[in-house]
C-alpha cells in the first residue's frame, strides 16, 4: 500500500512546568493574561505530525512516502527517518527558511500549551501530489495532517481531482481554518481523524451536523483519550474500542500521531477497523510512555504481549500474524 503523508515536520522542543497551568489563570483578568513559566526541563526532538506518523509507520514495517517542506537543517533528520524506513525523497527543501519549530510545555496534570513557527512549511504549498505519484506509479492513500493551510486545502483538492484517496487530519488547523477551508478538508474523505475537543470543534466551525459530517466521509475515527476510540459510518454500526492500558505518562506530545499511524498499518494490513484501531491504541500508549515523538523501539513479541494484555490473545496472534518488525 503506498501511503503518502502530507503535513508538518518540525523539531519539538519539550518542557515541563512543575504545576498547574489552571492554577496561574485569575479568571477576571483572563484578556490581560501575561505569564512566563519556570520550567523543570527541555528535550529537543525531533517531530512534525506527518514525521510522526510515517516514522511510526516505518517502524511497523511500512515504506511511508512524507511530503512536506523543510530547510537545509533537515539532513540529520531526514538520515533518521530513512534508517527507520521512511521515503523522504518527496520532501521540498527551502533555500531560505529553517524547518518548523514546535515550542510545547506540559503541566503536572497533562494540559498543555505550545506555540508553532512555520518557517520552511509555508513552502509545502508548492508541492504537487502528481509528481509523488508519477515517482511512485500511483498513491493508495494520501493523509492530509496538520500543515500550511494552504497546502492541506492544495493537497485534498487535487485529490479529489486526480482521483486519489485521502484522509483528513485537520487537528491543530481547526483553530486556525474558516469554514469554507475545513469543508473542503473534509469533503469526499475515506477517513476523517479528530480526537474529542476537535470533534465539537470541527461541527462549530463547519456549521454541519454530525449526520451530515458522516455523509460526506467514509470513516470518521474519533479518539477520547483515557476512553478509546470511537468509529462511525452513515453506512454500518459504530465501533467502539477501548484505550490501552498505560505505564508511567510521560509526555503526551504526538500520541494521536502514533495511533493514526497505528491504525493506517492496520488498514494496510488488511484487519478490520476494530484490530487497527487496537494497534493503534497500542501504538498511542507506547508514546505516552515514552519523552519525545520518535524516541520508541518496536519489538513484534513485546508488541504482541502489550496487545494481548488489553484485548485478549485472538487480537495478539491476529495483529502479530502481520507484523514483521
């Protein structure tokens, strides 16, 4: 299956801040809020949500093409992408910006709040899908993540137009796309991924219901954090899996990448969407367990046990029947 994944890569820098965010916040005074956090520690990774997600594919055995825009800084990183499996030859390198900078401090209680420099990523509205596809002698499936606005809006329509499928990733966008913009995003999707706040998010922002977001898309996985995921169709049953049991959190940053990833090898591997949505889990709570996006190994017997732990040894044999990391 050739799966191109369109959207953000970035070097994160990760903090931590000792406290509660909700604890520093006068709620009167919220609109002249002026507030600098002390910070326990930084971790500079690397990470990007469309890096993410073909790393994590890349490490379960796939050979994800990334499509995204970085700067002359990026050959370090496009070495480790390509040792763990990943197609970076797609990538559109910017004479004169640097590649993203994701700025992000976690609290005590998991909130967080972060900034984002788009340097180099406002390029990625340059890159056409043709030519990845011409290299490649077509596209399965294009995942549209969090990007230069433009270029996701770019990147569904020529997908649309060229015939290609996709899914709609518009997570961190919602914020900052009208409603004409997310429309197009989400319009003719094969899967449409948002976790619970963005799933309130993109009906306000769409001004559609949700019967009416699940006609115009094919899946509609929605992620609930400690509470599973939940996958609807206008044209069968829900499904409704459970999250994963979770160690030690470590840091939040990039799970949702990790169970997209998850969940696409599942489709890939041809499991229904109750098994990929369990890799997915799976996948998601290994991040969490873990500081920074990228920093996890993938053993398949582990990775067995950890399914079978959760949900149960048909899963495990099932899942690990197609794995070959």
């Amino acid at each position: 299956m050739r799966i191109a994944v369109t959207g953000s890569i970035a070097t994160d820098h990760l903090m931590v801040f000792p406290g509660r965010f909700a604890d520093q916040f006068v709620e009167d005074q919220l609109e002249k809020v002026s507030l600098s956090f002390l910070v326990d520690q930084l971790d500079i990774r690397r990470g990007g949500v469309a890096a993410n997600i073909s790393f994590g594919l890349g490490s379960l055995g796939m050979t994800p093409i990334l499509v995204g825009a970085v700067g002359s800084d990026f050959e370090d990183y496009r070495s480790w992408l390509e040792r763990h499996g990943v197609d970076t030859k797609s990538v559109h390198v910017s004479q004169t910006r640097h590649t993203s900078r994701f700025l992000c401090t976690t609290d005590e209680s998991q909130a967080q709040i972060a900034s984002f420099y788009a340097g180099a990523m406002e390029e990625a509205r340059n890159i056409e899908l043709r030519a990845v596809a011409d290299r490649l002698g077509g596209l399965d499936l294009v995942v549209v993540a969090p990007n230069d606005p433009t270029a996701m809006v770019r990147h569904t329509e020529e997908c649309r137009e060229r015939g290609y499928a996709f899914a709609a990733d518009p997570s961190q966008q919602l914020a900052r796309m009208g409603r004409d913009e997310v429309r197009k995003l989400v319009d003719g999707a094969s899967y449409l991924f948002t976790n619970e706040y963005e799933t309130s998010l993109l009906l306000q922002v769409t001004g559609w219901t949700a019967a009416e977001v699940l006609g115009k898309v094919g899946r509609w996985v929605m992620t609930h954090g400690p509470d599973g995921v939940r996958i609807e169709s206008s044209e069968a049953p829900p499904v409704s899996v459970p999250a994963h049991d979770v160690g030690d959190s470590a840091d939040p940053t990039g799970v949702g990448d990790a169970f997209r990833a998850g969940f696409l090898w599942g489709v890939h591997a041809k499991l229904d969407l109750e098994r990929a949505a369990q890799v997915g889990c799976t996948l998601a709570a290994i991040v969490l367990e873990t500081v920074g996006t990228q920093e996890y190994t993938l053993d398949r017997a582990d990775f067995s046990k950890r399914v079978a732990k959760t949900y149960g040894n048909d899963a495990a044999a099932e899942i690990e029947s197609k794995l070959r990391v």
